[in-house]
C-alpha cells in the first residue's frame, strides 16, 4: 500500500502485486469535491461529506 507515486504500480506489475493506494490521498479528493460546492450547500447529506466520514471510520 503507498501514495499514488508512479512507479510505484510498474514495480507492483513486475512482481505480480496488488497495488493499494492510500485512504489518506483518496480522502484528498472527496475533499477537493466538498470545496468546489457553495459554501451554503456544504452539509452531512452530500455524497463527499459522507464519504470523507466513512473514511475516518476506517
């Protein structure tokens, strides 16, 4: 498991491994998503408010 880095994934394919991105980055964009909404429109109900909460149960 690591970061998004590149070469990361040719080393996983050469060695016939399962290569696991990290929550904390996956976490990056759903929060990335949450800021490009309106301020006003930011709550519990939104799919990236509950998704960036499912994570943080992990």
């Amino acid at each position: 498991m690591s970061d998004g880095y590149e070469p990361y994934g040719a080393i996983a394919e050469q060695h016939r491994l399962v290569h696991l991105g990290c929550w904390a980055h996956c976490r990056r964009y759903f929060n990335d998503a949450l800021q490009a909404l309106p301020k006003n429109r930011r709550g519990p109900e939104q799919l990236p408010t509950r998704f960036i909460e499912l994570i943080g149960q992990l």
